[in-house]
C-alpha cells in the first residue's frame, strides 16, 4: 500500500510568520541592553563617532551619563531622543 502525502504552504502567510519572528527576535535583543557606551551607538544609529559628537551627543537633552572615562548612555531613553531628533532634523 503506497500512499502520497501532499504538503501546501501559504507563502504570504509563511512571510508573514518569519517577518513576526524577526521583529520579536529584534526586540529580545534590544531588552537585552539596558545601557548602550558610545561605541554601540554608533554601531544602532550606523553612524560615525565623529558624526554622532558633532551632531547631538553633547546636546543638553541626549541622555548620557560619565561613569569613570566612560559614557554610559541608557539605551530606552537613547532611543527615545534619537527618534524625537531624526524627526526634528527631517522637518529641517
């Protein structure tokens, strides 16, 4: 007795489930950090260091704090201004 087995797959509904995957993966890695240094914003803006001290780093608002030699920034708020300040240099 041979018996066939046919498998269909909705491939919108395939994308969909991978492209959910991916966005809940992205904010798993993103709660991972509750701190970014000022190496790691540059690598999450993909901008360079200088770009990022010439532009806002030392803006009154841009949540940073100096820990030792180090800057800390906390990565929630850091996010937060980021956007608020990408906009702003959009309307510009």
């Amino acid at each position: 007795m041979n018996s066939i087995i046919t498998v269909s797959i909705d491939k919108a509904e395939m994308e969909r489930l991978v492209q959910k995957e991916i966005r809940t993966q992205i904010q798993e890695i993103n709660a991972e950090l509750i701190f970014w240094d000022l190496k790691e914003l540059c690598r999450r803006t993909c901008m360079s260091r200088p770009f990022v001290l010439d532009q806002f780093f030392y803006h009154p608002d841009f949540p940073k704090f100096k820990i030792g030699s180090k800057w800390l920034m906390p990565a929630k708020e850091t996010e937060a201004f980021l956007l608020d300040w990408i906009k702003k240099q959009a309307r510009s």
